[in-house]
C-alpha cells in the first residue's frame, strides 16, 4: 500500500524525471513526501511562474515533457503564465497542481479554482484526479498528450485527500512514444514541387528539434542550395554561420528579409506555424491570395492550412523529415543567385549599427559573441534588447538560444537557471531589459541556493522600452505608464549572495565580465544604458518622429 503521493512520485520515476520544479503548499504535502529520498532533485522556486518557466526550460532543452508543482489557488493562477509559454512554444511539459479537498467542493473553499475549466483553453489537455488508484493511468497518458503530436503542457489537479490515501495499484510501465512519418509519395511531390521553383524560401522553427535535425538540414540545404531561415526564437535550429543562413523571420526583422519572404515562389516550412510574427501580422504574406507554394511539415495535422492555403501538407515532425532530406540526391536548383543575395543581405544586416550612449549594446554582444563558445547558452525574456542578441549574435549548434516565442516578460533568467541545472559546464547568459528582470529576479534566491551559477546582463535603460517605442510610433511625446524606477542591480545580486557590477562605459564590460565569470557566483552585470538607445536601428527620437509624421499624415 502507497499513499497517492508516493504513487505519483514513483510514476514519474519510471518516466524519467530527474528534476521537477516547485513552490511548496499544504495542498500537496503528500506528493512533497513521496519526493523525499526519491532521488528526483525538487528545485525550490521562490514564484510559481518563475517554477513553470523552468520546467518549461526543461522541456525546450531536453523534448522531454518538464515538470512543476505547485499549489492551488494564487500558485496556480501565478503558475499560468508558464503553461502559456509552453502552449504557444509547443514545449512538452506537465504541471500538477494541489487541490482542496474533494469533499469541499463547489463551496467556494479557501482558494478554491475549477482547473479543468482554467486550463481548459491554455494546456492541451487539464483534468483531476479523484481516485489514488488512478494516478498511474492519468501520468502516463499527461506524459504521453504532453510529447505527442504538437507538444505542450497538461495540468493535472491533485485533490490533497486524494494523494493521502492508501492504495495497493501497481506501477504503470510509461507508453510507447509514436511519431508519425511523412510517405514516400508525400517526399516524392515535396521534391518534385521544390525542383520547379525559382525562388525558394525554406523556414525552420517549431519544437522537438536536436543538434543532429540541424546537421541534416545544414547537409539538405547545402547540397540543393536553399536559402534556409529561421522563424521568431528559433535561432539555434541551423547554423548562423553557414552560407546557406539569410535570417529569421521575427520581431524588428531585416526588411530586404521580410521582401524575399513576400517574392518567394515556392515556401518550405519545416515545422513552424507560419504566423504573425513571421509574416509581419501577415502582411508579407495575404491569406486571401498567398501567391506562392507552399509545402507544410508539422505534426499537428490540423495546423497547416488553418491560415494559408497549403499546396502539400505533411504530417509528420519535421526532424524526422529533414533526415530523409538529407539522404536524397540534391542538385543545386536555378536560385544560386537568389541564395547568395539573400545571405549577402544578412551580412550586411550583421554589420553593428551604432547606437548611441556610453554604453551601446551592439559592441557588448558582439564582444561576447566572439568571446564564448559555441555551446554557451543564451536566454532571453521580452523586450527591445533582445533584438541586439537576435541580430548580432551568430547561434551555431542546437539548444544554445532559450526565449519565449509567445512573447513572455520574465522568462530569460529562470529558463537561465534550469539551463545550468541541466548542463553546469556550460557558459549560461541570460540578457534581461530593466522591466524583464524584475518580474522574476527574486530567482536569484533559487540560483544561488541550488548553485546555478549563471551570468545575468541587465540591459537598464529605464523604461519598458518595447512599449515605450509603440506608444512613441502612436502618440508621440505623450508617455504614460512607461518610465521604471529601477534598484542597484549590482548592489541586489551582493544582497542575494551573488556577484555585482555595474557597466557606465562599454570599455569597461570586458574586465566587468571577467570578474563576474571568475567570482564563481550567480552574476549580474548591469547595463547603465542611454534611455535614447531604443532599439536596434531606432532611437527614441526617431520612434518619436515617426509617431509625428503619422499624425501629420492622418490630419491631412
């Protein structure tokens, strides 16, 4: 006889799971019991959030399903925003939940939440548990829904007299994993399709990939001479240095980029959902007349099609795919020149545009890029310095970028701890906007107490600065709810235990840095930025006279 926390726990061990993420709570005692001397390392959190970010992390590095407790109520509403960085990112990840009684039902008992119906729209798949002998089947099948298909989270709500309960229910050996692969005639139209463009654009993205689906894709572009780019986040799907790489198609992209998406002929997507933000809020591409061919790889059999019409749908995980790719004799097509253009066009796109301020971004993140390793990663949440990372930095192996395609302030700096967790030899960056950071550093606390030694650059300028450029475009001069009152970054992460430094002059970040990385410690570095270095290519100024000129325009 075990009691239901203890079959939970033992269940999780025959999936694997050596690490789960946590904020304690009396709703889930019995599940806390059957973690201790389980041998699965339960990493305190100090914010449900912060604890779904991570095992969200988890998921991206391992495609195995990342895994987080927390409890009911405000731990689950907190824990919620995890779960959507998880559904929109297509990460496969499961979050139990600690439940009030199931006696107190229906009573508006003290922080009482009908999670099925919370979760419902968020996760793939939410339910509950009302019986211990259940819990071995409702693992296996929230680990199976969580990694099959298109994968994302599943939320499983745990009534805490459940888990006390005793029950004599065997262990339940995990299911088999089934991936579906595309047929030889779908390979057949898909290579008889690409033969006849003129202009082909192949675009890389969604989740599941691996540092080995990368190399098949470097040997299939290389060997028929496709321009390969990446879409929002997905930078580490194709290696930045190799010739057939023009760029990624996301937030602040290169235009002449945006232009060969919207003049290509013939599209192959390799498990992107070809959305918004590659489309530029579909403006490259219309949804009424795409104009082009467009040939699908997604696991989801219901996504290709939803927005553009698809000339080929292939239902099948693009990994998979680009092997049999890259085992298929290529010859180079007519768009030689097309690809070269398009590559020559991220060169130029490389090139640092100066920005102004002691400090400017562009010279830190090239430094930097040139500095670590090619298996050093980099995570970021959201903000305006993030297009610095994402325009100058050269991402060469799978793995090495983690940041939320969905978009989620706060993300960058736990995603940097399980990332450290995961692999501690490995250089770990987290860069962070003054607002980005402060949604989740009190994780400093977790890093420093579970040794997570990761190196954190706050880029401060003072502001939200994403908003900031929007409401300067729209209402220019008129800025609400925009400007940040910020600590001394260096002074907290001394306060947290960590190591501090602050950066007033780019020529002082080089020794900066050095001292962070031989301290040993959990670092930040704070960025003392010029409030006018907006973003990549736009100071404040200029958002500001784009805003005026709309104005102008719109009053005739």
């Amino acid at each position: 006889m075990r009691h239901g926390g203890q079959i939970l726990v033992d269940q999780l061990k025959l999936h694997g799971v050596e690490r789960v993420f946590s904020v304690p709570g009396e709703s889930f005692l019995a599940a806390l019991d059957g973690l201790y001397e389980s041998g699965i390392e339960n990493v305190v959190c100090r914010q449900e959030g912060g604890a779904t970010m991570m095992a969200e992390a988890m998921g991206k590095l391992t495609g195995r399903p990342g895994v987080a407790f927390v409890t009911r109520g405000p731990g689950a509403t907190n824990a919620s925003s995890g779960v959507h960085v998880a559904r929109q990112d297509s990460t496969p990840m499961v979050l139990f939940i600690g439940q009030i009684a199931r006696s107190h039902r229906d009573r508006e008992a003290f922080q009482e939440v009908d999670f099925r119906a919370m979760f419902g729209p968020l996760a793939k798949w939410a339910a509950e548990i009302d019986d211990p002998a259940r819990i071995p089947e409702y693992v296996n099948r929230a680990f199976h829904v969580a990694s099959s298909g298109r994968p994302g989270p599943v939320v499983l709500s745990l009534p805490e007299d459940m888990l006390a309960e005793l029950s004599d229910v065997p262990a339940l050996a995990p299911t088999a994993p089934t991936r579906a692969a595309a047929a030889e005639a779908d390979l057949a139209r898909l290579a008889e399709a690409l033969q006849g463009a003129k202009r082909p654009l192949v675009i890389a993205g969604g989740s599941g990939w691996s540092q080995q689906a990368a190399d098949d894709l470097g040997r299939f572009a290389e060997a028929a001479g496709l321009p390969v780019a990446v879409s929002f986040r997905r930078l580490g799907h194709f290696d930045n240095t190799s010739a057939n790489y023009v760029g990624d198609l996301a937030v602040g992209m290169n235009p002449k980029l945006g232009q060969r998406l919207r003049d290509a002929d013939l599209l192959l997507v390799l498990g992107s959902r070809l959305a918004d933000i590659a489309t530029n809020g579909y403006e490259l591409i219309d949804p009424a007349a795409p104009g082009k061919t467009i040939l699908h790889v997604h696991p989801d059999p219901d996504l290709p099609g939803q927005v553009y019409r698809t000339d080929l749908a292939i239902t099948a995980d693009a990994p998979g795919v680009i092997a049999r790719l890259a085992g298929m004799n290529w010859a180079p097509g007519p768009w030689a020149e097309w690809t070269a253009a398009a590559r020559a066009d991220y060169e130029a796109w490389q090139v640092p545009q100066e920005t102004p301020g002691a400090v400017r971004m562009e010279e830190i993140v090239c430094w930097l890029r040139d500095q670590l390793p090619p298996e050093a990663i980099l995570t970021n949440g959201a903000g305006n310095y993030a297009g610095y990372v994402n325009r100058y930095w050269r991402f060469r192996r799978h793995g090495t970028m983690l940041a939320p395609t969905s978009g989620s302030m706060g993300y960058g700096f736990p995603a940097s701890i399980a990332a450290k967790l995961l692999y501690p030899d490995r250089p770990v960056v987290c860069f962070a906007g003054d607002g980005c950071f402060q949604m989740t550093l009190n994780e400093m606390s977790t890093a420093v107490q579970h040794g997570a030694n990761v190196i954190t650059i706050v880029a401060n300028n003072g502001q939200y600065g994403t908003i900031r450029a929007h409401q300067e475009r729209s209402y220019p001069a008129r800025v609400s709810g925009t400007i940040l009152a910020n600590p001394d970054y260096a002074a907290l992460a001394r306060a947290y235990g960590g190591h501090g430094e602050t950066v007033e002059r780019t020529e002082d970040f080089a020794t900066a840095w050095q001292r962070a990385v031989a301290s040993g410690r959990m670092a930040v570095i704070e960025l003392r930025l010029d409030p006018e270095a907006l973003a990549p290519g736009q100071t404040l100024s200029e958002a500001r006279e784009v805003g005026r000129r709309k104005q102008a325009a719109a009053q005739g």
